[in-house]
C-alpha cells in the first residue's frame, strides 16, 4: 500500500504493483490451492481485504480499488464452490497500526494485539461465517447501508 498521485505518469508503476500483487497474486494462490482444498470437507479458504474495499482512501485509489475486487472475488467463490466441502471467509480489515503507511503510531488506526485478537475471537465464536468484520471495519462496510457514505469518503480524503 503506497500513496499514488493519478495526476502524475511516474505512480503507473506503484498501480501495476498493487493490482499484481494484491489482486492477482491473491487470484493465482487460489488457484494453486484451491484443487488441494476441494473434496476435504473441512477446508476453509480465506482472503484478507479492507474496510477500503466500501470507501475507498483517495490517497491510495488503486490499493483500494483492488480490495474492493478482492471483496467480490470470494462471493464468486462461494457461489462456484457450493457442496465443495470448501468454506469461503471473507476478513474486512480496518486501519491498524503498522509500519503501512506509517500508521504505527496512527491513534485513528487499531493496534494490531487488539485487531488480531478480536479477528481470532469472531473466527472461533462465529466458525460457519462467511465475513469476519470487526467494529472498527463494520464503520466502513456499512457506510452505504446507513447513508454515512459521503461522509466517510470525505473523511478519509483528508487522511495522511
């Protein structure tokens, strides 16, 4: 996840990279696994997007673009893997504090301990789901549904 400027030839490169690296190296490891999965009964495929796949960050519009291909991607699955014995788990991730970006320090993102342990506690707790969304990502995933959209977009157009 690299900022990216759409006003400017020289960030081709770092779009080419988030589409190759996020949208289809997650395409092209489904597809190497997916035919070891089938028939187990017991397999789960899960792939990890973003809360920037419902609104997306206007300083990273390629990143975001390419979560929100990677939120449809698994609906897909699930719909082509129907009596596969291969369950389909979406994980919508907030902001979280990392070296991404430089949020480690970012108050407006999660730490990472709480993240992981409440992505951990909804996976056990809820073991049949189909989309693991912790709060702060449910902020973003509903925005549509609750008319706060414009508001969120406009949010994060100041972010950095």
């Amino acid at each position: 996840m690299l900022w990216e400027n759409l006003l400017d030839r020289a960030f081709l490169p770092v779009a080419e990279d988030h589409v190759a690296i996020n949208l289809l190296g997650t395409i092209r490891m489904t597809y190497a696994f997916l035919p070891l999965l089938v028939g187990k009964g017991d397999a789960v495929l899960m792939n990890v997007t973003s809360s920037l796949a419902f609104v997306p960050l206007a300083g990273t519009p390629t990143y975001s673009a390419t979560k929100a291909a990677l939120h449809f991607f698994p609906e897909i699955l699930r719909v082509q893997l129907t009596g596969s014995g291969v369950q389909v788990i979406e994980v919508i991730r907030p902001g979280v504090r990392t070296t991404l970006l430089g949020q480690q320090n970012d108050e407006r993102s999660m730490p990472l301990e709480d993240y992981l342990t409440e992505t951990v506690d909804l996976l056990r707790d809820r073991p049949d789901t189909w989309e693991i969304v912790g709060e702060r990502a449910r902020f973003f995933r509903d925005a549509t549904a609750n008319g706060t959209y414009d508001d969120v977009l406009a949010m994060l157009s100041d972010y950095r």
